[in-house]
C-alpha cells in the first residue's frame, strides 16, 4: 500500500512538470498580440516563461499629503475635528448597541416592565408595539 501512494504522488509531481509547455507570445499583421502552445507558421514568436512569477515593480514613492504641507495651526485644528469625531462616532455605536439591545428585549418579551416617575409598571401590548416600533426607527435612522 505504501509503495503504491509513492509510487502515485511521484507520478503526480513529475506530471505537473511534464504537462507545463511553452507558451509562444506574437503579433499579427493588424497588431493584435496572441498567446498560444504552438509558434504560428511563417511568424516569428517570443517564449514565454510561465514558471517564474513576474517582476515586482517598485512602489512609488507617497506624494505629500496636505497634512505634511500645511502650517502647525491647521494641523492642530484638523487633530481636534478627527478627535471631536471619534468621540461623536463611540458615542452613536454605544447608542446603536443600546437600542439594538433594548429591541431584542422589546421583541423577545411579552412581559416589559418600565419604570415611569419612580413606579415600575408592565407595558400593555398596545405599548410594547409602538416602543418596537420606535427602536426599529431609531436603528434606521442612526445606525448603519
């Protein structure tokens, strides 16, 4: 048996090898370029070599940015709008996360209890509908 697994993935490696040829690379007489397994008659054709990975091209070095370009002061003015709205984006994925949860709770169960000036009451359906309702508007609106 383990003869024959050898024997087979030998078979196997030395036939990828065998099974990749030439490939032949011309140009026509309306300019039109072809690749093909065999040169044309009558045309002269260039090889191409299929086992080597094409150059890596060098990377072009980064233009400068505004950043880097403009004066200190709108550097710390552009710092304090991107930190201002960091802030307001942490503040709309813990409301998101809030109201997302609150819906799951809404829609999960039939027996809500809220607490309105100080006194803790069950939502009749009517209520727990129009709340689902609202939450699903507020995720509309507000989270993406």
């Amino acid at each position: 048996m383990r003869r024959m697994i050898l024997t087979s993935s030998l078979l196997l490696a030395l036939s990828a090898s065998a099974m990749a040829s030439q490939v032949y690379k011309w140009v026509d007489a309306q300019g039109v370029t072809h690749f093909g397994a065999q040169p044309p008659q009558g045309q002269q054709a260039t090889t191409i070599n299929t086992a080597s990975p094409p150059p890596k091209t060098a990377k072009p070095e980064a233009a400068p940015t505004f950043e880097s370009i403009a004066d200190p002061e709108q550097a710390a003015i552009d710092e304090s709008v991107k930190r201002a709205v960091a802030t307001q984006e942490a503040e709309r994925k813990k409301y998101c996360e809030s109201t997302r949860t609150n819906l799951a709770q809404l829609q999960n169960n039939p027996r809500v209890r809220v607490e309105v000036d100080g006194e803790v009451r069950r939502l009749n359906e009517e209520e727990r509908q129009q709340r689902i309702s609202e939450a699903k508007q507020a995720i509309i609106k507000n989270c993406k």
